[in-house]
C-alpha cells in the first residue's frame, strides 16, 4: 500500500559477501530499498585518518583518527536508517558490530541480527533487543520483501 | 566545590574483581558514588527467565526470557548513569559490554573503556567513542576523584 | 495554500473495507495521502515469522515471531505518520489497536478514532488522547479534506 | 549493590486484588518499590469528570470529562515509572490496558505484561513489546527482587 | 497509593487571589504540592531588567530586560512541573498566559485552564489542549486531591 | 549557497490581508517558500467539528469537535515548520496565536513576531522569545529574503 | 553504497576564502554535497537588524537585532546538517563560531575543526568534541569523498 | 513560593575571583543554590590526561586526554543545571566558554553572559542566545535573588 522507500544500514563482518546476497535478493524482487554500511575496504578504513590527516608513531592515535571520520559515516547512516541488520561472523571480535547494535537500539531504530547457532548464547542480549534473528541473508530479504508489500 | 553524587554503571566482564577494586578504591578516598550493574553471578543472570517464568526446551528462548528481564536491569541503570565504565577482559566475546557501550553513546551517557592494549585495535570504535581508555581500575578510581574535586 | 502531502497509518480492524473506503475517498477528493498500514492479510501476518525464520512448537514463540517482524513496520510507519486512524470493530479483543493509539501519542502522532457508539464508554481513554472520533469511514475522509484546503 | 528505589506503574484490570498481591509480596521481601497507579475505584474514576466539574446529559462528554483528569495521573505517573506492569484479566474490553502498554513502550519505559495463556494470541503485539509476560503476581515480584537485588 | 509530591505551576492572571485559595485549599486537605509561579508582584516583574542590568530610554528593551530574567524563572518551573494551571480573568490580553499554555504542551506538561464562560470561545484552542476546564479555584483543588489519592 | 525551500507557518490575525501581502512578496522576489496556516476562514473553522462529527447542544463542545481537528493541522504544519510568523491584530483576544507562539518556541522552532507598538506591552513574554519583532508585512519578507540569500 | 546527498555547515572565519576551496574540491570530484552557512558578506550581517527592523542608537540592541535575525539562519542550518565543518583563522576573537560547535555537538550533529597548530591547546575541548581536526581545506573534502564513497 | 534548589553552572575566565564573588554573593543572602564548575586549577585541568592515563610525547594528544576527562564533567554538570553563567574575562581566547555557550543553548538550558562592553560586538550572538548580560557578578547574584524569591 506505502510506496515508502525503505532506509537499510547493513553492520558488521566485511569478509563474505553477505552485503551483495541482500542487496542482489531486493534487486530481484524489485524492492525499493536504499542501502549504507561503512567502509568494508579494510585498510582504506583503518587507514583513513592517517591518509589524510597525517602519519601517527602510535598506532592507538593512528586508529583513533580513522575511527573518528568512521564515525561519522556510521552514525548518520544508522540514525537516518529504518532498519539496521547486524552480521557477526564466525571470526574476529566484532565489537564494532555490536557498538552499532546498542546504539540503532537506543537511538529508537529497529535491529536484525544474522547469525550462526553456535553464536546464539554470547548474542542473547543483542538477539534480545532484535526484531528478528536470522541465518541466511535471504531471511532479510524475505523480512524486506514482507515489510515493503 | 559540587555535592553531586555520581552514578556510575560497571559494564563488562565478570570473571574478575574489577568491580571490588573501584568500589573500594572510591570508598578509601571518600567519593559519593553510587554504583550500579548487572546481575553478576553468571548462572542466576543465565537462568534468570526459566527460574520465574518457566522452564523452555530450546535454549535460544530460554536466553531470550533471561535477556529480557536482565534489559530491564541494565537499560534503566545504564539511562540513569551519569558515567558507564566498560571493561573488557582477556576472554569470551563480550558483545553484550560493546553493545551496553553503544547504547550509553547513544543515549547521551559519557563512557570510558577499559582494557588491556592488547584489544586496542579491535575495540578501536569503541574507544573513539570513549572519554578516556583505563589500563587499570585504579585509573578509573583517579578519574572519579578529579570529576568530583 | 500548503502542498504538504500527508502520512495517515491505518489501524485496527481487518475484517470490514474500511481503509478501502477511505482511499477510494481520499482519490475521489484528489487528496495527495500516503496510506500505510499493517499487513492485513490475517494469515499472512500471523505466520510471518515462521515462514521466514522456521517452525515453533510453541505458539507463543510462534507469535513472538510474527510479532517482531510485524512491529518493525508499525512503529517505522506510526512514527512517520502525520495522523493515524485508529479504527474498533464490534468483534475480537483488538488489542493491538489500542497498543498502536497509545503509541501515536505518546510518539507525538495525533490519531483519529473510529467506532461505533456501543464502544464509547470502554474507549473514553483512547477517545479523549484522539483529536475527533469518527463513526463512518467517510468522516475521516472529509477531516482529511479540511486538514489539506 | 545499587539502592536505587524503583518506581512502578500498575495498569490493567480492576476486578481482582493483583495489585495488592504485588504490594504485599515486595513488602514482605523488604523491597523499597514506589508504586502507583490509576484510580481503581471504578465509580469514583468513572464520575470524577461529573462529580468535580459538573453534569453532562451526554454519556460521551461525561466519560471525556473523566478521563481528562484521568489521563493526568495516568501520563505523569507512567512517564515517571521504571517499569509498567501491564495486567489483562478475563473480562471487558481493557482497552486503557493496552492503551497504557503501548504509551509506556513508546515513552521508554520498559513493560511486563501478566495475562493467562488464554490471551496469548490477542496479546502477541504487546506480550512482543514486554521485557516479560508472567501468568501469577509472585512471578512480578520476583522480577523485582532479582532486579534490584 | 503513591507518595509522589506534585509539581504544580500556576500561570496567568496576577489581580485576584486565586493562586492563594488553591494553595490554601490544598493546605486544608494535607495534600504535598510544591507551587511555583512567575513572580506575581506587577512592578518588580516589569522593572527587575532596568533595576538589576541598568536602565533603557526605550520601553521596548526596558521589555525585554525583563522578560530575559522572567522567561529563565518561567521556562524552568514549566518543565519541572507536573501540571500547569493556567488562570484566564475577565480583563487584560494576558497573551503570556495563552504563551505558558503553549509552552507547557509542547513540553509534554499536562494543564489544567481556570477561566469563566464567557472566554470559551476564544480560548477554545487552549481548552481543547487542557485535561480540564475549571471555572472556580476550589475546582483545581479537588482535581488536586483526586490525583492524589 | 544552500537551495533550501523554507516552511513557513503563519499564525494568528484572520481578519486582514498580512498574509497574502507575504506571500505575494515572496513571490516577487522569487523565494523558494512553502507557507501554511490554519484555515483562515472563520465560519468553516468554527463548525467544522459539528458539521463533520454531528451537532452538539452546547457550545462549549461544539468548540471542542472544531478545535480538535483544528490542532490536528495546526501541530503539524508548525512542528514542521522552520519558522512560524505570529500576526497580532488590534482587535480581539487572539490567544490562539499566542498559545502557538509558545508551542513553537517549546518545539524548538523560531518565530518571528508581527504586531504594532501599543501591544509592545502585552507582548513582552512572547517578544523576548521571538527572533525579531516586525510592524509590516513587508519587513517579513525581506527577512526570509535575507535567510535565503 | 549510498546516494545519500549530505548537508554540510560551514561555520567561522569570513576573511578568507576557505569556504570557496572546499566547495570547489567537492564540485571537482563530483561529491553530491548541499552547503549552508552564516551570511559571509560582514556589513550586510552586521547591519541586518536596523536594515530591516529600524535603527537603534545603543549598539548592543543594533547587535541584538542582527544577532536574532541571524540566528534563523545558523540554528536551522546547523540542525539540519549532517555535519558541521569549524574554521578558526588566525585573527579575531571566533566566539561565535566555538558557539556553532557547542551547539552543532549538543544538537548531536557531527563536527570537523578546521585550524593551524598554533590554536591546539586554546581549542583543546572543541577538538576534543571534534570527529576530526584538519589544517588545509582540501583535507575536509578527502573526508567527503571518503564519507560518501 | 517555591524552595526549589537551583543548579548553576559557572563557565569560563579562571584567572579572577568572578566564581568566589557570586557564591560568597548567594551566601550572604541566604539562596539555595548548588553551584558547579569545571577544575579552575590551570595546572590540573590540562595535566589530568597524562598525569592519570599515562605520557604523550605529542600536546595535541596529552590536551586531548586531559579534554576527555574534563568532558565528563562539563557536559554532565551543563545538562543538570537550571542555567549557566558564561564569563568572558579580557584575556585569552576563551573558546571553551563560547562553546559551553552554545551546548548550554542546544540542551535546553538558560544562559547568562558575564562580561565588559568592549566584548559586546564580538559576543554578539553569544548574548542574544542569552537570557540576561551581566556586567558584575553582583548582577548575576541579585538575578538569582529575584529568580528563587
């Protein structure tokens, strides 16, 4: 009945290509979805703030000036966002991820979580504070496809 | 020159006694402080939801009626704090002390981490969005002390 | 003089042609309105969640499920919703409808109610947060027409 | 470890003594929770629009009168709580009930709802907005002393 | 049930007692209200800007010394208060009254309008805003009361 | 630089012609303005509650049906609005356009004033809260002229 | 990812042309950016109150009513924006322009300083507030394209 | 009328006795008041960055941990105060008192500007976000006097 067009910011793991599955599942049905993510090139992200700001010697300022321009993107895109999906992949810390979950939660924006089983019992409160938890990328599709009918 | 006294949220791991150290740390110097946190005995936070409300054979509900009532606890605290301290440990995932950090950022609460320099580059977000990174609880006690000379 | 195009969430009962009514209204008028709604198909909307995200034994899961997914289209149009009508039929417990008025106001949305007289007396709190109560559907039509001269 | 004193709203049904079960249980436990509520005496409440302002001839300005009044106490006291208890019997409509859920939800404040299982299904949107559904007062009370435990 | 102590503005009209028999009326029924208001003397709310920051050869700036330090003390009593009781008498344009009311809505503050018949129809828009209508002082203390009982 | 279109809600008198002289002077300097207002013609305004929701008896609740759907357009086109103008007449209470004054001032959205110098007195609260005090139409004009420059 | 088009403030110095080189930089690359900022040309914001509201003789009204008119335009400009870009030139006291950044941070819109080493310590806590710290123009538009790349 | 305890916040100069003169002010007369401020120790304020979390060799680092730190405070104490006096003394630039300013503004909270006329231009938008210009903080006290008579 809406003809809205749906703001979708997809947070976390950057090494498959879970991103392309959602996106190319909406394509296909002819969902009018806009997507944002962070930068997912991982050293054109941890490098930036020394790109252009300039070489720090320690490497915690260095991270800090790139998390700094990071962060503006992701909290735009997460606060001007309808729904935020959240991937925790099998490896990694991925506090980023979850940093982002609590935040789209008290910022009033909707979360889905996509995880693996074996993840369910470190992620209950971030499962909690989802609409939805799924396995499969088409899950999110699907979910997409239902909101926008 | 201020009576306030601050209320300060103790996010994060659980296995050691970070916690003691900064209450009592503020107790010897005097501070008004009033502490606050989650449940910390990990299995009453665990089974929490089955214990009161019933018993559930698949487990990912059984984490879900646990989380529930455990994010009455730590959203109200957490929205109510003047200052959330979040530690992260050597071990386990932790997702749900970045997602707490995540949603104090968001809700206008002042953070600060607290961690070994280990961690810095994964929690390298986490820490931009911080006030002030702690290697040791007795850091966090000499910030509370200077907050309320 | 305005142009505005304005957002109105329908609510409630799915078992009469009243949204039908108003938009047919609505385009006979030449009113420039952007309908939402829940999804109405009944079974639809209750086996949502175990349709996308798999089977429940229990019913109650089975309709946290549903409800979920559901409740991220609601809130996500409620909120972006200049009026929401909120329309009481003379059969079911229609909580939900309620749920959805008390979440307009206190989100700041105006809502409209529409219902017959029979209902007034357990509807007085939900009629006196409303702007107008309406008994037929062309009456929210004809307020829409006035709000948009 | 905090000694924080929790305020809580009790919404819902006025036919049985839940409430003072509730009361009764936290005192017994030696818990330091505020509660408030409506007014529950269901004449007074009704005609206290009449009673303190003047007649009506009709039943719909009489009941708005009401609940003018009425909603001052309701908004102020569940803006203020830290938890809503949200109580659904077995008979009348109890529209306010889900009213005040959804009003708490959207205002921030977390809710558990306390229903029979006979009411899951009409209740899944708001049992889906609750930190927790409990079928028996000593189950609320039992949340309250692990949350404030 | 509760022992909430009421928050209670009174704005409008400075020439009859009106403030002083609903404070006296609440005293007489024990009920814990805290009053505020703007200050009521006319000449040291028109002057204090002049008296205190220097004088002005233009009464349009004379005005507005004064209203700076007035608007200080009435915003901040508004948005504390639980409830504003805005008095309407039969002489002057009192726009600040009607300004108060405004102000107070927009603020989520419930109020509550005192004024005789003859105004209502041109504060329709102000009672349509308020949760009652009083005509008589005794009036707003016996709502007083109901609330907290 | 920017190519912003300002909403521009025009507030108060309803007997002269201020606000077509804006809007024509807008026009002629080809400012990008979207202006709104509540509906300025008396008669429609007054009745609309009864003529669309069925007659009342007393006056003071046909006030009400209008005024109800009245705030409907009025909350909105103001809370949206990046300015609202308020137009104080010679002649009348007009506490409507001072109840909008301080509803748009609490929203966080500024307003200019628009009145002659006898009611610089009167107006003192509402002045100190406005952005700038105007005598003619024509200096509106050449304010949003210069905002849009 | 996104065709997000972003809404950049600039604020501060008016004396050089730092505003033209970043504009430019965007436009070289392409950067879908809408830019606002302050009234640049001094004498016409100087003068903008008596210009259009009528002379005064005391400068600190003549001031006030420049300062009011202005602030339209900075306050909606900056709310609206998804950043705000802070330049501190070498001479003058900015005052205003570190208002800008207390406003745009408490307002929850992202800010980037823009200044020569010289100013770090005296700029210690709006850089501190600051998501970066640039020393060239053409710094602020690597940040664009990196943001929206 | 009212025994409300204002919270005053006192921003800016550190080199003169402007804090001591209003406390010792507010004292004499007997005011409630509950002031706070930042750490007025120079030394300690720019130092507590590195004297608790360890050396920079770099000051724009060692200023940026000693800015996080005093943050808290800041901001904290800002958001909890009834108003803000902001002193501009004749030295130094001064541009975290600027920017206390316009957070104090954003927040919602009252201001009072405290300094010479030879500042009155370059603070021009400072003061008419004002609600009063002191010149003497004597001013300031005989304000807060009238404030909580």
């Amino acid at each position: 009945m809406s003809d809205k067009i749906w703001n979708v910011y997809l947070s976390g793991e950057i090494h498959t290509d879970w991103r392309e599955q959602i996106i190319a599942g909406c394509e296909a049905k002819g969902l009018k979805v806009r997507f944002s993510s962070a930068v997912t090139d991982h050293d054109a992200s941890d490098m930036v703030g020394v790109n252009i700001l300039g070489s720090e010697e320690d490497n915690f300022w260095r991270d800090r000036k790139a998390s700094g321009i990071n962060s503006i993107r992701t909290s735009t895109h997460i606060r001007e966002a309808d729904l935020v999906v959240v991937r925790f992949g099998p490896k990694y810390k991925q506090w980023n991820a979850a940093f982002d979950a609590g935040f789209a939660v008290a910022s009033g924006v909707p979360i889905i979580t996509l995880h693996d089983a074996e993840h369910d019992h470190p992620l209950k409160e971030v499962d909690e504070a989802a609409k939805a938890t799924c396995r499969h990328p088409e899950q999110v599709v699907e979910i997409l496809a239902y909101l926008m009918s």
